[in-house]
C-alpha cells in the first residue's frame, strides 16, 4: 500500500496547506463479500469543503467504500466518523450523507418540484419550508424554469441536476456521487463536470465523486484517492499523482508515462542505450517520463539533458500536439508529445531534462 503527502507541493506551484480537523475519517476499514477481499485497511479523511475523488479501475472497491460512508453496506472492521461522531453504527437516514447515484431514480410520474420536495415532505416539513428549500436547490443547479416539468420531458442533463436538487435540498455535510456522469455524452460530460465542481464551491459543501475516469478526476478534484485492488495507491493533488505519482501504476492510471526501468551503478543510470548522470542508490530503478517532457532537440542544450537519435515509428494527430511513437538505436521505445508540425519522418534527435524521469516504483522495487 502506498500512501502519499503533497511533500513537494511548493516544487509544483502549489502553497502548503494546512488542513483542519477533517469532517469525515475513514480508519483501517475492511470489507469482503464472501471470499474475496474488497477493502484492505482504508484510511482516508476528507475536510471540510474538499472535493475528494475516489478514482480506480472497475473492481478496486471504490463503489463499495462509498457505500461504506452512506451506510448501505456494512465494514468488517474499521470505523467510519464524521464531525467527532461515529457514523458507522448509524443507519443510513440518520447520516447527514446524501447520494447522487449513476441512475438518477427520478420518480417518473412526478414534477421537478416534486421530485426535489419528497424526502422533506417524507420528514413532514411545514409546506413553506418545503417549497423555500426546493426553490433554493433549483435556482442552486439552474433548473427553476422546469419545476412543473416530468422526468421524460428533460434531458439527461437536466435530470442529473434534479438528482443533484434533491441531494441537497436535505443540507447533506457530505454528499456522495457514484459516477453520477457516465450517462451523458462526451460533450455534455465534459460541460457537466464544469458546472459540478462550481455548484461544490458554490454550496460549501465536500463531495466524495466516485469515478473510472482519470481525466475527470484531474478536471475536478482537489485531492484523488487511487484506488488498487482494495487498497489505496496514492492520496494526493492531480498536480502531485501527475507530477511525482508514488509508483509506477499511478503513472500509467493517471495519463500516459514512459516508464524506464534502469540500472544505476556509481551514479550513472542505464535504460538500454539510454544513459545518465543521477543521484539514485546503486540498484534497479524504474522512472516515469511523461510524453511532454520528451521534446525535438534544440541548439544549446542544457548540461542535463537527455540527447538521443530515434526513428519516428507512427504520429497521431491531436489537435495542438502530436503524439509520436519514437525507438530509439537500441531501444528503447518512447511516447513523445510535440506541437502539431505536420509530419514527422526518419531518424530524429530528441531530448529531455533529468529532473523529469521521477522515480516511480513497480511493487516488487517498493
């Protein structure tokens, strides 16, 4: 398991932070469903306002933990507390946790207004309290024009903001989204992220978003818990798990990385007819390099530059960049991003800086 601090914040940008007491603390949970171990020794705490995501590939248990915090499910062992109470011995009404799931479960033969009105008309609010609240939550996700609209009338991004309405029409301290944009399409996805993270700023509110997609779990996150086979990878900014990703799984998860798996001997690091000047111990070492920090050489390069010749093996457009397929006189191969030029052909040179090939352990180096 590997667990990571944003020790090298300043390095990247980014002011240290000095995190309150958090509002919710996960503490050494464990979860099996028969003989399989879904959940091995989680802790995790998230502040007041922040907006975690639980980001893993299908079966690492990041649905089942956030089920943990809405109380659907039952740990092993471990415990779960929220504002100085613990909250895993109380059933799920009795949490101030509301959830935003993949299907919306819109009450089909019910108006907008309706739809956000029903938990507080469950809990027998006074009526002017109700339609205040419900006001307040629609003008909050921009859907007042649509209160006496039905679910089949409006699209799906609509419905996602009445699921997010009626979330937070209940003043949820938490509030807990599995996925809750896998429906929408490519563009409407990317524009319903844009207004998520604002709403959570807007309202003041954490939010735990559960998701497979690392690049929406870079667009929105304040801090990414990575999930692996149960177990937490990495705990860190998107800055952080991109710039200094803990291991070599985290490199590869979250975009695209070259990862060289070098020999270091007297401060020389060898990857195939690569070679260095570096300050690792002696030993086996792999180092993650991402495709942007490999560029076309330039005259008057700097003293710890990585030079080398290889051949252009494929090129795919990307708008502004291209991203190159390049095998380097011996190996080895590499991914290099460069600005759209226009075709690239034969044996090139290329360079990158030392400081950008960061160590990132396989779990047998770790």
């Amino acid at each position: 398991m590997h667990s990571a601090l944003p020790k090298s914040a300043v390095a990247l940008g980014e002011q240290p932070v000095t995190r309150p007491a958090p509002l919710l603390s996960v503490r050494a949970i464990r979860k099996r469903f028969g003989q399989t171990i879904v959940l091995r020794d989680i802790s995790l705490e998230i502040a007041e306002g922040e907006f975690l995501t639980i980001l893993g590939e299908s079966g690492s248990g990041k649905t089942t933990l956030l089920r943990l915090v809405a109380g659907f499910e039952q740990a092993d062992s471990g415990e779960i507390w929220m504002g100085g109470e613990r909250l895993d011995i109380l059933p799920p009404y009795a949490r101030r946790v509301n959830t935003v799931f993949q299907q919306y479960a819109l009450f089909p033969h019910l108006s907008v207004f309706d739809n956000v009105a029903y938990g507080l008309r469950v809990q027998k609010i006074e009526k002017a309290e109700v339609a205040s609240r419900v006001e307040q939550a629609l003008a909050m996700v921009k859907m007042t024009a649509f209160v006496h609209s039905k679910p089949a009338n409006i699209s799906g991004g609509q419905q996602q903001r009445v699921a997010l309405a009626r979330a937070l029409v209940n003043r949820p301290r938490l509030l807990l989204l599995d996925e809750p944009l896998s429906a929408l399409d490519a563009n409407l996805r990317r524009q319903m992220q844009i207004e998520l993270k604002s709403l959570q700023r807007q309202v003041g509110i954490a939010f735990v978003f559960v998701t497979h997609d690392q690049h929406e779990a870079m667009a929105m996150s304040d801090r990414i818990a990575l999930l692996r086979g149960g177990e937490l990878e990495q705990v860190a900014t998107p800055r952080e798990l991109y710039f200094r990703p803990a291991t070599a799984y985290v490199a590869q998860f979250v975009g695209q990385s070259n990862l060289l798996r070098c020999s270091v001997h007297n401060g020389i690091a060898r990857c195939q007819s690569l070679q260095w000047s570096c300050d690792l111990p002696d030993g086996n070492h792999t180092l993650s390099l991402r495709p942007e920090n490999v560029r076309l050489a330039e005259p008057g390069t700097a003293p710890d530059n990585v030079r080398f010749h290889a051949a252009v093996r494929d090129q795919a457009f990307q708008g502004a960049t291209d991203l190159l397929q390049v095998e380097c006189a011996g190996g080895p191969t590499l991914l290099v991003r460069v600005p759209a030029k226009g075709p690239l052909y034969g044996e090139l040179e290329f360079e990158f800086s030392v400081r950008d090939a960061v160590p990132a352990p396989d779990s047998e180096e770790s």
